[in-house]
C-alpha cells in the first residue's frame, strides 16, 4: 500500500537528514565552539604558550579529551585535574544541547517546515544569474552618466531560470505514484511554493524593468539631434546604448522563459503520462529554439553596427514569438489537464487560484510591457531615416 510506503520514504528522509545535520555539527560549529572557547581561556589567564593552548584545546574534546591528554603530556601536565574535569563537563554539555538541536532542526525540517513558510521578499528575487554578452565588433557598454543609460539593468536580469527552474524542465517533484498519491501527500504544494517564492517575486521585477525601459523619457534613436552641444551624445553612444537595451531585453526574455518552463515541467507530474510527454516535447523544442537563436547571435560581428543592432533584434523578436507559442500550448495543456473537474488537484482552492488566476495575470503584466518595448523596437528600425531626422 501507498501510505506504508510514504511512512517508510517519511522515515529514511528523517534520519538522512538527522546525519547530515549531525556531520555539519560535528565538523563545522562543535571544532569552532572549542577553539573561541580555548582563545578565550588563553586571554583571560593570559597565558599563549603552544603547549597550554594545546592542552586546554584537547581537554575540551568529549569524551577523547582525558585520554589523549593522558597519552601526550602524561608527565607534564600544565592544566590541573579540576580544569580538565570542569572541560570536559562544560564541553559535554555544549555536546549534549548540540545533538538536541540537529534532532529538533531536523523534525521541523521534515514534518514541519511547509508550515512556517517565509514569503519572498517583493522585489528582492534571486539575481545570481550570468549575463550573456554577445559579441560584437566594438566594445558596447551602455553609457554612463547620462539619460541615455536605458540598459543600466541589464546586471540586474538572471537568465539562467528562476531558482531551481532550468531549461531543460528538471524539478524535484517524484515522477512515480499515481497522481492521487501526489495529490493527498502535499505534493501539490511544491509547484505552489516554487511560484509564489520564485516565480511571482522574479516576474514582478522582470516587469518593473520592461517598464522603466519603456517609460524612458528619450526616444530610442541612433540619430545624433539636431544642434546637439553634448559631447557625450554621438553616434556610438546611442549605438552602445541601444545595444544595452537590446541585451537587457533578450535576457529577460530569456529569465522568464527558462523560469515559465521549469515550472510547468513542475506541474506535469500531476498530468497524464501522455500530456505528461507533450510538455516534455514542448520543454525540449524550447531549448532548441534557444540554441539556434544564441547560434545566430554568434554570427553578429559586421562592420555596419546599425546592421547588427536590426539583426539582433530580428533575432530576437524570432526566439520570442516561437518560445511564447510553445509556451502557450503548454499553458493549455496545463490547465486543461488540472481543472478536470474529476482531477484531484480540482479540489484544491489554492491551487486553482493560482493557476487560473495569478498565473495567467502575471504573464498578462509581463507580456504588455514586453509588447510595448517591441513596439518601440519596431518603430526604431522600420522607420525610414529621413523621417527619423524630421
């Protein structure tokens, strides 16, 4: 049976994790525990010979300290019988009160921790992303110290996924039992977690610089103005800024497209084996989409910029427009598949709100910023440069 089973894994993971708690104690918090302890012996009796701070050190060891002292300084013993009996007893206490504290950090960390969930900070996601500078034949910074940094955000955008989301849809969920089992053990609650810890906090900051890019109050151009007394304002300097802008843009896009695919590779553990598939299929022609379009980024680098800059966002705009389309079948497959009045997870209100409501309301915000900015991409390089000059 099922529940037998669940109760054996419930098990095995407790004492995995009571050893591992117990090895970072033994190895990294008791040893400093005893050195600040030793130190500070050695400063209050202001003695800092090697050999007392080696006896006071070894006398503090539980259960080993009297015996190794025994066999190292059998005849010349510096610390007195009462010392190393108060040692050791002060020491097997700290011992004592450590394995209590592995025991109880870890029953919270099995049965308990889903309880006292912390919400993630608004605005403050994870940005350990790298971010991917395509080559080109000059060295385009974005320009600092001016109106003309649009791309100054650009560090601030993660493009390798959100938290434990990748690319190729790997997820922590167990891909064998039924769904019914999935759904009656707080399985379910693990795709809810990753949204509203990772995704939400992630798409809300990818949409608040989508909209600071696009409520900049200089037009994007690479048309120096007319009568222009700044030195700062040239040709190369919009054509740097401009490609900040761009690179800003493309790893977004790329973030919430790795973050959107790790989280519906999260929720098809709860599909059909068939629908189960189709997003594995989607998953996979996401990331190839994402190959061919690094693979045309890399063919950047002629000597007309303008050229480039209008290929890189060609290019771009291509990666989207495909990515958004297979991202939007998995969507359907999706919801489809959990709002099956007869699906388990149907039951679970907190689950439908967030898949039928917050989720498609997020992806709404993030798309019009993202339509906006296109607009303005669109605009930039369709126009004629005559007009551009008007």
């Amino acid at each position: 049976m099922y529940v037998p089973n669940l109760f054996m894994n419930n098990i095995i993971q407790f004492f995995f994790k009571l050893t591992k708690n117990l090895i970072k104690y033994l190895i990294f918090i008791l040893p400093f525990i005893v050195i600040f302890k030793v130190l500070y012996i050695c400063w209050i009796s202001n003695i800092w010979t090697f050999t007392y701070f080696c006896q006071e050190f070894i006398s503090n060891l539980p259960f080993l300290g009297e015996a190794l002292l025994d066999f190292f300084w059998s005849d010349s013993m510096i610390l007195s019988l009462d010392n190393i009996k108060n040692n050791q007893t002060i020491t097997r206490l700290f011992f004592a009160g450590g394995i209590g504290s592995c025991l109880g950090k870890t029953v919270f960390e099995t049965w308990f921790s889903d309880y006292f969930k912390v919400p993630a900070t608004a605005g403050s996601p994870d940005l350990s992303g790298e971010l991917r500078i395509t080559k080109m034949p000059l060295n385009l910074q974005s320009t600092k110290g001016s109106d003309l940094n649009l791309g100054s955000d650009s560090s601030n955008v993660p493009v390798k996924g959100i938290g434990s989301a990748s690319g190729s849809g790997s997820s922590n969920l167990p891909v064998k039992g039924s769904v019914d089992d999935m759904s009656s053990t707080g399985f379910w609650q693990v795709p809810l977690n990753t949204f509203k810890d990772e995704i939400s906090p992630c798409f809300e900051q990818y949409t608040r610089i989508l909209n600071k890019m696009n409520n900049k109050s200089l037009y994007y151009t690479l048309e120096v103005p007319k009568n222009n007394e700044d030195p700062n304002i040239t040709e190369m300097s919009l054509a740097q800024n401009l490609f900040g802008v761009l690179q800003t843009h493309s790893n977004i896009l790329n973030g919430s497209f790795s973050g959107r695919d790790g989280w519906l590779s999260e929720l098809r553990h709860f599909l059909s084996e068939e629908d189960k598939k189709k997003i594995e299929e989607i998953s996979k022609r996401k990331d190839k989409a994402h190959e061919d379009y690094l693979e045309k980024l890399e063919s950047l680098g002629g000597s007309d910029i303008r050229s480039d800059l209008k290929r890189f966002f060609d290019f771009t705009n291509t990666y989207r427009n495909t990515v958004k389309k297979e991202l939007a079948e998995a969507d359907t497959i999706i919801k489809k598949g959990l709002n099956d009045k007869r699906h388990p997870l149907h039951k679970k209100q907190q689950f439908r709100k967030i898949l039928n409501t917050d989720y498609p309301k997020l992806i709404k915000s993030f798309h019009e910023e993202d339509e906006r900015l296109k607009k303005r991409f669109t605009e930039l390089f369709n126009t004629p440069k005559s007009k551009k000059n008007k």
